[in-house]
C-alpha cells in the first residue's frame, strides 16, 4: 500500500515533534517557536488564576486543541512535500535554498558587503568560512599571542580518534559538537588553545572492511596475496577513507590544528607503539606465555576480555553464525555417557557427562566428581574410555565441582575452558586442542571430523553417540553465550602462545587515582563501573592474528644447528624485544653468549591491539618519547571527552599507560589538593587533577543502538546536506554489509525516513546535539529535533535582519563597559543578557552543555526576539534621538554579545552575522572565533535584578491578555485594555512599563486604574483576576458576537457543572474518607475550588455578554486595526 507508507513520514514526525514540546525542559530545550506560551520561561505559573484555568481545561479540550494543532502542522509538513517530493517533514533549509556565488579561492575571506537573503539558508552561511578560519590560523595555539585578551593558561584536548572503517555518525558527531563548543569556549576566553585531530587505523575493523571489500572486487582472499600486497591496499583505503572522514570534520565546523594532525600508524607514533613495548616489557609488564585466549575464528584473532560480548540466553536459542549455513541452537544441555573401563565379562558401567558444547568432548582428558557426591564414591580412582578417540580418561575427584549442576560428573577439557584449563593444570593433565583456528576440527579428532565446522562436527558426533548407544538426551539450559564484539561469532577458548600486558599493578594505580580525589569523571556515577572494572581486572592479551597494525617488536631467536631454544621446556621458543632488529640480535647475542652471525632472527608476525596504540594517544600525539615543546606544553591534556562506552576500552588504558610510561596521568584540570593515602599533597601542573566527561550513547528515535545493519546509523552529512531515500539505499548497496544485512537495513531505512532526511545545517545539528542531556545513559536522537534548531537559527537570522536594519548607516558602537540604559526595557533586556552570560559561563565550566544551549536559547526565542525587539519597534518609529541612541546600542550590545554566547554552539551562523555588525574601531578582533567570549564580570554593571523581577509581572498580565485573544480569536483586533491595581508598588511597575505593556500585549490603549470607586472599566469588558492584587478588562465590544459567545460559555458552563455536581457526589460518599489517599482527596478538593472558580468567571463573563447582547447594533461599531 504506497500511499500509507508515503504517509508514515509525516505522522512519525509529529509524534517525534509532540514529544520533544512535551518534554522540553527535561531535554534542555525551550518549546519550538509558535507553540509556546508567550512568557519569559515559556511556560504558564499553574499559581495565578490563569495557570488555575489552564489546569481546569478538560481532557477532551485537550486533545481537541491537539487535534487541531496537529492537522495545522501536518497540512504544513503537506505542502512541504508538495514543494519538495521525496523529503521528509517540514524544513525550512530546503524551502529557501540560497547558495553563496561570489567567487571565492580556499582561504580567502567571504564577502559578507553584500545584503543578507531574505531568509536562512545553511548552504549559503556555511559556504567558505572553515578555510578562512583555518588559512587565518585561528584554531593554532600559537595564534593567542595576537589576542588582547590572553590569558596564561592552556587548554588542550585529543580528539577520541575515529576509526578509518568508513564515515562518522552522529554518535562522533555528538563528541564532536561537545568537544568543539568547549574548545572554541576556552579559545574565545583568552587560553592557548590545542585540539589534536586524528584517526585510528583499527586493525581487526579495517582489515575486515578490506579483506570483504578485496573479494567482492576480485573473488580473492588475504591469503592469496603478500603481506606487502595486502597492506598496500590497505593503505590506498584509508587515503580514501581517511580523507572523507576528516572533511565531515571539517564540515561540522571542528577547530582542529590540522597542521598537527596524527594517523596511529603515521612512523613518528610506530615509533611511539615500539617505544612503549620494550619499555613495558624491560619492566617486567610485558610478557609472553601459552594460556588460553578469546579466539574469534571468523577473524582468525585473538581478543581481549572486553572485546567479548556474553549474552544472556534464557533457554534455547537458535542463532546466525559467521561462516556456517543455517543457524546454531545454544541454551540446550546435552547428556551422553562415558562406559567404565572393566574387565572382559563385568556388566556394562557408565557415567553420564552434560554439556552445552558436545564438539569439544573429543578434546577431554578425564571426568571429575566432586569427593562428597556418594553416589560416584564407588567410581574413584577409575578410568573411562572414549570412545571415538580410544584414550582412558581418569575419574578425578575435586572440590570445585557443582554437585546439583547436571549430572553431577564434569567433562574435562582444558585446552577450551578456562575453569577446565585451571582443574587440568591442578591435576596435571595434559591439553588436546581438538578446534584450530579457523574454526574446523582438528587432526586429534580423527579423519572422520576432521576439517569439518565445528557445528557441523556437532551434529555429526551426535549422530554418532546415538548410534553407539552413549547419548541421554537434551534439554533446555539457561547460559551465557561470549561472542566477538567485532563479527558476531561466538568466541572459542584456544591455547596459544600470545603476549600479554600485567594490569594489576597499573590498575592499582588507576583506583588510587580515584579514590584521592585526583580522578574525577563526569557523570560521578561512572566512578563505580571504574572501580569494579578495574579491581577485577585480568591481564590484557594485546597480540593480534592481523596484518594491518603495529608488528609486535618481539623476535624469535634461532641459532643454526641447534634445536628451537626454549621447546625442551615447552614454551615456543626464545623470545626477545628491541626497538630494531639490531638492538634484538645485541641482547639475544648476550643472553647465549654466541656471535651475531650464528643466531638467526625471526620477527613475530602478529600485531599488536588496536587498543594498545589508541592507549597513548594523548601524548604520543605530541611527539612522545621524545621531550618535544608540544609535549612539555601541552601534556597532560586538560580534559578528557569521550563516549561512556570507551570507558575501559580506551579510558581505563590511557589512565594506566600514561601513568606508567611518563608518570603523568593523561589528562588534568586543575591544580587541587588530592588525598593520596595517609599524606595530602598539593599536586604540581603535571599531576593535577585528571578530569573526565563521559557523554551518553546516542541512539536511534526508538532507543535502538545505532548500527549498519539495522540501517539506522545516520551519516551526518546527510543531515546538514540532506539526503532522499534514495541516496540513503545507493549508499547501503554500495557498502560492504552482508547481502542479507543490507536487506534487512533497506527497510529499516524505509521505515524510519520514508521521505529521506531533510537538510538541516551544520549548525542546527550541532546545536541540536549539545541541547540533549549529555549525562545520562542515552540519548535518543530525533531528527525532527533539529529540525526545530534549524527554525531557531532562522529565528537568529531574522533577528539579526532586523536589528540591521534598526542601526541604519554610520552606527557607531560603543563598548559594553560605555553603555549605560535608561529606559526600562533597555535596562531589562540588558540584565537578561548579563543573567545569561553568567548562567553560560558556570554551565560550560561544569561541561552541562544543555543547560548552557537552553540558556542561549532562552534569551534569543524568549527575551530578545519574542519581547524586546517587539517593545522596541514603536521606539525606533518615534524618532526621539535620545531614546533612538539608546534603543540602538542596547540592540548592538546584545546582538554583539548573544552571538558571541551562541558562537561555540553555532560557529558558521555566528560568523556570517557578527561580521555584518559594526565594529567598534580598526582593533576590533578579525573574528568571532577569536572575539572575547562576554564574562559576568565585564557586565556585571548591567545587572538589574529588580527590574526582572518587575518585568515578569509585565508578563504576566501579558500572558492573560493573549490568552483572552486567542480564547476570542481575535487575531487583528486592538482592543482596549484596562488594569485595575490596589496594589501602589505593583502599579507603579505598570505605570514604568506602561508602553511597552501595551505594545506586547496587542492593546489599541491601556489604562491603568487604582482600584477604588469611579474609576470601574466599561461595562462590556471580559475581566480575568491575574494574581491578588491585579485584574485585567479587555474591552470586547464590537469585536465579538455576544449572542454567540453566551452559547459557548453555556455549553461550557453545563458541562462544568456536571464535572463539579460528579465530584462533590463522590467525596460525599460515606467510604470515601477511608478509601481515597490524603493526597487524592487534596487534589479533589484543589480541583473542586478551581471548577467554582471558573464557573464564577463564567458567570461573570456572560453577564458581561449578556449586557453586550443587548446593546448589540445600538452602540457604535468598533474597527479592527
């Protein structure tokens, strides 16, 4: 059914919309412009009787009101893809595309001398200013020495290297938005400013990548070509790759010193890697030995623990396995028996083993029995015969055997389980690996299985056990899968020889860290994962069965005419490490005592984990090992950001190689005092605090994880570009994704963005990512979210258009320091900013970036374009020099300055109008990027919180009288409007803000009575109480039908009644004091005295239409305006 899918799009989008307005202060957002209540906070006081009268509103008003929204919206998202087929949703960006024509080479400076479009265009502000920025060398530390405003501290920050296997998605665009906004932050504050660009060459993802990308093109595997071949090609895919994923870096605006940018297999880092190794392993923390690993066979490679997924099944479960045809069942137990081996004659003993993995049975070396279990007492000391291998297997007895967990008898099988490995080693029994690398059986298994899958081995051996009789059944077993976190497969224990990193001692370290205090993450909850993490920690196994990485720097020694040193005593060999093949063959000619020339030498081929580099990325990236001025400068780094997901994958081994191989920790803040055991000591710059932000997972709009094959992972070039369906499937189909994956993600995509993805800009979607909360466990990305930032960066434009325009030709600004304000709303406006400069600077230093958006957010939408630039207009027309010079330097200061608060968040917008304003003198600084970023203190001579508080008295008469419009639809008229005030303080904040008052409030005239005799308003006035001391009348004679509305207000009076008749019945009940909560029957009783209340107003409203009926065709008619 086409038509319905075509109509998914919209209707998904306006659910997305309903609930990012319905949950906008959680989320750190104001409500989208036109649907908010008109006040400061967006938001109506539920204490005033307008708030009360909200409240009483029913729930079928509500959804009528909603109803009606919605429609409004979705004929508007209706003619969007009218005007543009095969979009998704409203945007803006596509509806008034304008593009930027000057000619312009990389690196010049944009023409901004020309008008302004008429409306925000992303494409066009977006246009040719990175380069400027980055010719003009202000994202280089070195460029602070021009600022006026240098302060002598630095910051300086790694980027968490993206790994070369493709483009980024909009989880590294969340880190990047958060990072840059902080950079730019701390670079418009005056500090010496390093962001370090990079990329990871990850070696098992992008020697998959290539190895599937080499036999789509060729129908070749690795193995059919060199080493050097292989990584030849490697290498010609991350130039390409590589390369796209830093323009999307520098598309999203990112202040990188590109000049500085690192690759972790660049030779200056290789050098880096090695270095690290041998020092490591002169410390005794790098070793080599033969124990089991996490072996994936799908990649051929060893793993780290943390690479291992364990998934939790509940019983049985058939799944999907890289490499066989059909799917697996797991989660069953399987139960054959072992004959006892007896003299010719005896009657036939066994006993019955269970397992969930029957393959490996054929690598057992003996049974063991727990030595309490009575019922295998008799058994002890006997053997049992296997009988597809022929070997006597010994009946062992051992206290770590579970007694109730199956049959009680355990199969042992050391060279695949670690508990059997450890049981094995205690009794001295050997290993027998019977599953090779690449996931077949091996020659131990004899000829009938071997080279087979092992699942397919599965199958075969119990076929067999069924034919000899051995086999007990199956039945259901909760159990814990491992899989490879990289291909799916699932994860077999093998036994090799593999060079490991000692972790407990550095661990140690890491706690310590924390425990004094000179650790801090950001959320505070991640402390505990750290610690349970670390104090558990096992050692790390970083060899890798790759070609694509860092060579381990370990060779093999061989002396010619000799056995392999080192087997007699059953390791693999002699092993030593050295930076080069020259320093190994000096200290193994010093160990043997023998000539160079008698020794052979023999690199390993295995590579190191890709993590083991990322490791030292924060200060190998600036030149380590040698003591470079970028390293003595910038090292440690000043903070940490990263995704909570690298928690231990990156973080942890950052913290605990850069301790040990510089006695630094990676990444500080400031100097603090830090407990360190029994001593306080006040730590120097290089051992300050190490501060830590972890941001949340971002996901899809369901909460799903984002992911390739699902087909949700969102390119965010596509966002700020736009992309139709279309384009999203090409890119899908030309991927390296599995045929059946692609499927599956196609659809996923049909799903989620029937109309593609409409363009948003760079800075919308920026902006829209740092208004999430950031701190959490997720964050659940919807695109209709940014969106809604697009129409506030038009709001912005808009604004700015204006206030152009105000300023007029020959404006001469005067600094913040110079203006002082004398009206009013000018004073007002003034305070607001300064408020919001001091909530932006206390938010961004505790990295609450959402908080710090939804601030700026608030004085654009609410403060600076919904109220001041309304009050001003009559100002600006009245030609008063005195009041015109003052409304024009309130509205530079806060266009200046508002654009500097949203330049970290919105650097492209910023820069396009901060240069049309303008500037001071000749010394003005050549860009907002390097502009002061505006501190309390400066404007601190603007703070007037008194007149805040009298402003929300302004607006709160405002609310009510737009909210009687609406009620009234009176969408042109100007009525006139009457404030009755006992209150002398109050009036006179009225009285002060009389025209402005009139002017938001879409008043013809507005008179302010004290309240007392003969000064009542008209007769025909529709009057609302706003709080005790304030009554407002809006005089609606001649601008609605009375007749009319008495009907309504009857029908609305009937039906409250009826509400207040049901609920006064009910808490009359004789049982209701015992049955209903305290709470229930204060919340009755609260919407008891609203319902009276209203019904009061009601009435008092059709007496007032009553007399207008009347009088209705006698008395003049009123024009609307």
């Amino acid at each position: 059914m086409p038509p319905a899918k075509l109509h998914l799009g919209p209707r998904r989008n306006l659910c997305s919309l309903c609930r990012l307005l319905l949950h906008a202060k959680k989320r750190g957002w104001e409500v989208p412009d036109g649907w908010r209540a008109y006040s400061q906070a967006g938001k109506l006081d539920p204490k005033s009787p307008t708030g009360k009268m909200a409240h009483l509103k029913n729930k079928a008003e509500k959804l009528k009101r909603q109803r009606e929204r919605l429609e409004s919206i979705e004929a508007g998202l209706a003619a969007g893809l009218k005007e543009e087929p095969g979009r998704q949703g409203k945007s803006q960006a596509l509806k008034n595309v304008v593009l930027y024509d000057i000619p312009t080479t990389a690196g010049q400076k944009k023409d901004t001398s020309g008008p302004l479009p008429t409306s925000y265009s992303p494409r066009y502000v977006e246009a040719a200013w990175y380069p400027w920025w980055v010719k003009e060398g202000f994202f280089k530390p070195e460029y602070q020495h021009q600022l006026p405003h240098r302060k002598p501290e630095t910051f300086s920050l790694s980027i968490p290297p993206p790994n070369v296997t493709g483009s980024l998605h909009l989880g590294h665009a969340l880190t990047v938005a958060i990072e840059d906004a902080l950079v730019r932050w701390k670079r418009m504050q005056g500090y010496k400013v390093l962001w370090v660009p990079g990329a990871d060459h990850a070696g098992i993802a992008t020697q998959a990548v290539v190895e599937r990308k080499i036999w789509k093109e060729r129908g070749a595997l690795r193995q059919d070509l060199t080493r050097e071949e292989f990584l030849q090609e490697v290498w010609n895919w991350k130039e390409e790759k590589g390369n796209e994923i830093f323009q999307q870096l520098k598309v999203m605006g990112a202040s990188l010193d590109w000049d500085r940018v690192c690759f972790t297999m660049d030779s200056g880092f290789s050098q880096a890697v090695t270095e690290a190794f041998v020092r490591l392993h002169e410390q005794g923390l790098v070793y080599r030995e033969k124990r089991l690993v996490n072996w994936s066979c799908a990649l051929r490679s060893a793993l780290s623990d943390i690479e291992v997924e364990n998934r939790q099944l509940g019983g049985r479960t058939e799944l999907s396995v890289p490499g066989f045809q059909g799917k697996v069942p797991f989660g069953v137990l399987v139960t054959f028996a072992y004959k006892v081996e007896g003299e010719e004659g005896e009657a036939d003993e066994e006993l019955p083993v269970a397992t969930t993995r029957p393959e490996t049975m054929l690598g057992d070396v003996a049974v063991a029995v727990h030595p309490d279990d009575s019922r295998y007492t008799h058994l002890h000391g006997k053997r049992l015969c296997h009988p597809f291998t022929g070997r006597l297997l010994p009946i062992i007895t051992d206290s770590m055997v579970e007694q109730d967990m199956g049959t009680g008898a355990v199969k042992v099988t050391p060279a695949h389980s670690h508990a059997d490995y450890e049981l094995g080693h205690g009794h001295g029994l050997p290993s027998v690996s019977v599953i090779a690398e690449d996931g077949t059986m091996t020659a131990e298994c004899g000829e009938w299985l071997q080279g087979l899958n092992r699942f397919a081995a599965r199958e075969k051996l119990l076929a067999a056990l069924k034919e000899r009789g051995l086999y007990r059944g199956t039945k259901e077993h909760p159990m814990v899968l491992p899989l490879c976190s990289r291909s799916g497969d699932v994860i077999e224990n093998l036994l090799k020889s593999q060079w490991f990193v000692r972790c407990e001692a550095m661990a140690q370290k890491a706690l310590e860290a924390a425990d004094s205090g000179c650790l801090k993450f950001t959320p505070t909850f991640h402390e505990k994962r750290w610690r349970n993490w670390l104090s558990n920690i096992s050692d790390w196994c970083i060899s890798r069965q790759l070609w694509w990485g860092h060579q381990i720097p370990a060779y093999r020694v061989l002396v010619s005419g000799s056995p392999d040193i080192g087997e007699q005593e059953g390791t693999d060999g002699l092993w030593v490490v050295g930076r080069t093949e020259e320093e190994a063959r000096r200290k193994a000619t010093g160990m043997l005592g023998k000539s160079e020339e008698a020794l052979e030498l023999v690199r390993d081929a295995d590579v190191l984990d890709t993590w083991f580099s990322s490791g030292l990325f924060p200060f190998a990236a600036l030149g380590w090992p040698h003591k470079t001025g970028d390293l003595q400068q910038f090292y440690p780094n000043s903070l940490l950001e990263t995704g909570s997901d690298l928690l231990f994958f990156w973080v942890a081994r950052m913290v605990m190689l850069g301790e040990q191989l510089t006695g630094e920790l990676p990444f500080s803040q400031d100097e603090q005092e830090c407990d360190s055991g029994s001593r306080t000591e006040v730590l120097s710059r290089a051992v300050s605090v190490l501060q830590v932000f972890l941001h949340s997972m971002v996901r899809d709009a369901h909460g799903r994880k984002m992911s390739k094959s699902l087909g949700n992972v969102i390119d965010p070039l596509h966002v700020i570009q736009g992309a139709s369906l279309q384009v999203l499937q090409e890119k899908l189909q030309n991927s390296n994704l599995d045929p059946r994956e692609v499927d599956i993600a196609m659809e996923g995509q049909r799903q989620d963005f029937p109309q593609g993805i409409p363009e948003c800009g760079t800075d919308a979607l920026r902006f829209a990512l740092c208004s999430y909360y950031a701190q959490g466990d997720s964050i659940n990305l919807n695109v209709a979210a940014i969106e809604t930032a697009n129409r506030f960066c038009n709001k912005v434009w808009n604004a700015l258009k204006f206030s152009l325009a105000a300023l007029g030709e020959g404006f001469t600004p005067l600094r913040a320091e110079e203006v002082l304000p004398s009206s009013p709303m000018d004073r007002w406006i003034l305070s607001r900013l300064c408020h919001t400069a001091k909530d932006c600077a206390q938010q961004l230093e505790e990295c609450e970036l959402h908080s710090a958006a939804s601030s700026v957010h608030l004085f654009w939408l609410h403060n600076f374009c919904d109220v001041y630039l309304e009050s001003v207009k009559p100002v600006l027309r009245s030609g008063d020099p005195a009041q015109l010079q003052s409304a024009r330097q309130t509205l530079y200061s806060c266009a200046d300055l508002a654009l500097r608060l949203l330049a970290p968040f919105m650097p492209f917008l910023t820069e396009e109008l901060w240069q049309r304003l303008p500037k001071m003198d000749s010394q003005a600084p050549p860009s907002i990027c390097v502009a002061r970023y505006p501190s309390p203190e400066h404007l601190a001579h603007w703070s007037h919180p008194e007149e805040e508080v009298n402003f929300l008295l302004v607006q709160e008469v405002v609310k009510v009288v737009r909210s009687l419009r609406a009620a009234y639809q009176l969408t042109k008229a100007r009525p006139a409007v009457y404030l009755v005030c006992s209150e002398p303080v109050s009036r006179g904040v009225y009285e002060k803000y009389q025209e402005p008052l009139q002017t938001l409030s879409l008043a013809g005239s507005l008179r302010i009575l004290p309240d007392c005799e003969g000064a009542e308003p008209p007769a025909h006035c529709v009057a609302v109480r706003t709080n005790d001391h304030t009554s407002i009348y809006v005089d609606l004679q001649g601008l609605v039908d009375a007749p009319k509305e008495l009907l309504r207000l009857t029908s609305r009076q009937q039906k409250l009644e009826r509400q207040l008749a049901s609920l006064t019945a009910r808490v009359q009940e004789a049982r209701y004091q015992e049955q209903a909560s305290l709470k229930t029957q204060s919340d009755h009783q609260q919407k008891i005295s609203l319902l009276r209340s209203e019904l009061e107003r009601i009435e008092q409203a059709m007496g007032t239409f009553r007399k207008m009926a009347v009088r209705q065709g006698s008395g003049p008619d009123r024009t609307e305006s």
